[in-house]
C-alpha cells in the first residue's frame, strides 16, 4: 500500500508561516508530479502548487509569490513553504503523486491561520 506521509500543519497568526511535508517511497517519488491541494470548509478542494519530477512548479494565483513549493529528491520529499498567511488559508492541505498509472493522496494535514 503505497502511503503519503504529510506533516507540518498547525495553527499560526495572520502573517505567519508553516511549511508542511510530504513524504513517499522512491519508487512513486521517482517519477511523479508532486502537487499540494486544499480544502477549506464547505468549499471544494483545489490545487495549490505543483512541481513535476522535472522540477517544473505551477501555482494557483492565490498563493503565488507567498508559497514555494519544493522537491528533495535524495528526501523523497515535497514540501510547501507558507508565508504571510492569511484566514483564508485555513484549510485541509492533501499531498498527492501522480504517475504515468496512478494517483495516491495523503490523509492531509491541517493548516488554520487565526488570531
């Protein structure tokens, strides 16, 4: 069973920062896009940074120029830096791989960003 282990997730200040984790086998890390995704309550999960195994990045236009996602491949790791965060970035963040075959998502991890 291949297994998405996410971490990092807690509450914060407005203007603070997380950076969360997410782990995988080398075998899925290899060769997948590694993309963090978000829901926040009563709203739909959507994408917020992705990077190929190339290291090619894309971002959702909410977060660009405050989030940065990064790969460690020596890690097999994705992580997502957070910064000046906002409530509206409260939310459940999902790690997922993708390959040529196959989808596999983390059990996510929540971020709440509160006074």
């Amino acid at each position: 069973q291949v297994q998405l282990v996410e971490s990092g997730g807690g509450l914060v200040q407005p203007g603070g920062s997380l950076k969360l984790s997410c782990a995988t086998s080398r075998f899925i890390f290899t060769t997948a896009t590694m993309t963090w995704y978000r829901q926040a309550p009563g709203k739909q999960r959507e994408l917020v940074a992705a990077v190929t195994s190339g290291g090619t990045t894309n971002y959702a236009d909410s977060v660009k120029g405050r989030f940065t996602i990064s790969r460690d491949n020596a890690k097999n790791t994705v992580y997502l830096q957070m910064n000046s965060l906002t409530p509206e970035d409260t939310a459940i963040y999902y790690c997922n791989a993708r390959t040529v075959r196959n989808s596999y998502w983390g059990q996510g991890t929540q971020a709440t960003v509160s006074s």
